[in-house]
C-alpha cells in the first residue's frame, strides 16, 4: 500500500511545526518586486515583506507555481513510492492548480498516483483541509480516502475578513464581488467572504473593531451550531487586531484546535496591510 504524501503551495502559510510533523510539501507561488523573482515564504518572510512594502514606491505583484516546479516537486515524492494528494489555492485566485494538473498529465503513469483539489479556498481556509487529510495520510489512509476528507473538510471550511483598504484587491484583479464597495467612503470596513472560490462582500461596517466584531456574529451563522469547530487567525502584519479576533473567537466557538499565523507574502500582495482573517472548518 502506498503511503500519501500532502503537497500544497505557500500561499496556506501553515506553521513550521505542522509542515514537519507531518511532512507537507510546499510549492512555493512568487513575488515579482521590480527585477526581483521571490519566492513566496524561502526568500521573503511576511516580516520582511510587511517592511519592505510600507517604504516602497514599485509596488510587487505575484506569479503562479509552474507545471515545472509541480513536477519537481511531485517527481521525487512518486519515485519514493508515495502517492500525491494536492491541495492549492482557488483556481479564481490563480492558475497554480491547473499547473499542477499539467504536470501530472507530462508526469508518466502518475494519473492513478497523484490526486489534485481545487480548494475554492486560500490561506489557513485551505490550511484546515490540507492538516485533516495530512492527519489522515499519516494514520494510514489510501488516495482515495485521503481525497475524500479533504474535499469534505474544503466544504466545511470558510474564511471571513476584513481589510485596511480595498486598494490593494482591485490593484491585484483580485476584488471578485467586492468591486461595488470601490466608490464608498473611506471610513467604511467591509466584511468580504470567500464564497465559491472569489470574494464577495458581505457587510459594510463603519470601523474596523466593529468590522471584527461582525466576523464573529457572521461566523456564527455560517456555523449553525455544528462542533467541533477549529479556528485560524490570519493577518498582514496586524498581529495586535489577530490576538483579538482569536480571543473572541475562543470565547464564543470553544475551538478544539486554534492558531495565528501571518498571511504569506503573497496574499499580503493582495489584501495589504492590516488585513486579518478569521478561518474555520467545521467537523
């Protein structure tokens, strides 16, 4: 019985200590900041680029994983025997999951050894799901059934946040849903969702700790009393704005799982500074 190797891309920024334990493979997206070629989380850190971003005057853009380093990356894990289950970012966000099922197409006899999900999902929405089907690789479970958790837990899984700014969303053709709030006052913090894969708005709200507030009430609703619930914050360089959320979260959730964790260079692209996010999966 072949043994299931997760493999997923940066932009799900799980912490270190869950990449090792269960030894998730990390295809890295990129950051383009002028002549520089990054790559998202090996040679750009979230602090590095959080202070790199508020000095700058040349604005970074991204790129998506190449079928290439999806080969190079899937090439030695099948070679080890394993079979490949691939976990990536909503395919509305970016081209990095057809990427990946380019290079099982170019990769010889791998159609019935690697797997690929389009998550509709990104950052620890996405995380969740790739730890439930990491849990179930590492207790032994098939492809098939590894697959079968992780489309599930993508499912029941969902992100709400809020950003300083909507700037950087439209700069990036990333705004999805959310285009209509572009003319509003400054003032107003929209409550934006990732739903079927793009954003959308959900509320407007006129300050941001009342912006937070509303993604815990808004959660709810979406949760509707199901259990067990874990819960990831994730924020652009507003770590003050996260510990908040978490605490919040704990106290109305009662999460058997929680975590924070920085948003990787990449999404920070996208969603700018002062972004922070509350991630859920159910069950």
């Amino acid at each position: 019985m072949n043994k299931v190797a997760i493999v997923t891309d940066s932009t799900a920024y799980l912490p270190k200590e869950h990449i090792d334990r269960y030894k998730i493979s990390i295809v890295p997206l990129t950051v383009l900041w002028g002549d520089e070629i990054l790559r998202d989380g090996v040679d750009i850190q979230p602090a590095q680029f959080y202070e790199r971003l508020s000095k700058t005057r040349v604005m970074p853009t991204t790129s998506q994983v190449t079928p290439a380093a999806m080969i190079e990356t899937f090439q030695p894990l099948l070679e080890q025997g394993y079979d490949v289950l691939g976990i990536f970012l909503s395919s509305k966000f970016s081209g990095t999951v057809q990427s990946a099922f380019q290079a099982r197409d170019i990769l010889n006899g791998a159609a019935q050894h690697v797997a690929i999900i389009d998550s509709l999902l990104t950052t620890m929405a996405m995380g969740w799901p790739i730890l439930a089907a990491a849990r179930a690789a590492q207790a032994g479970e098939k492809l098939v059934e590894c697959q079968k958790v992780a489309e599930n837990a993508c499912k029941n899984s969902g992100v709400m946040f809020v950003v300083d700014t909507l700037e950087f969303l439209r700069r990036g053709g990333r705004i999805g849903g959310a285009a209509a709030l572009l003319g509003a006052a400054l003032n107003i913090k929209p409550v934006l969702e990732m739903r079927d894969g793009r954003i959308e708005s959900v509320e407007k709200v006129r300050t941001k700790q009342k912006a937070i507030q509303r993604m815990i009430d808004l959660t709810t609703e979406r949760i509707g009393g199901r259990t067990p619930i874990r819960v990831a914050i994730t924020h652009a360089n507003a770590e003050a704005d996260a510990l908040s959320l978490l605490k919040l979260a704990s106290d109305r959730f009662n999460p058997v799982e929680t975590l924070v964790s920085p948003l990787s260079p990449v999404i920070g692209t996208h969603a700018g500074p002062g972004t922070v996010a509350l991630n859920y999966m159910v069950g």
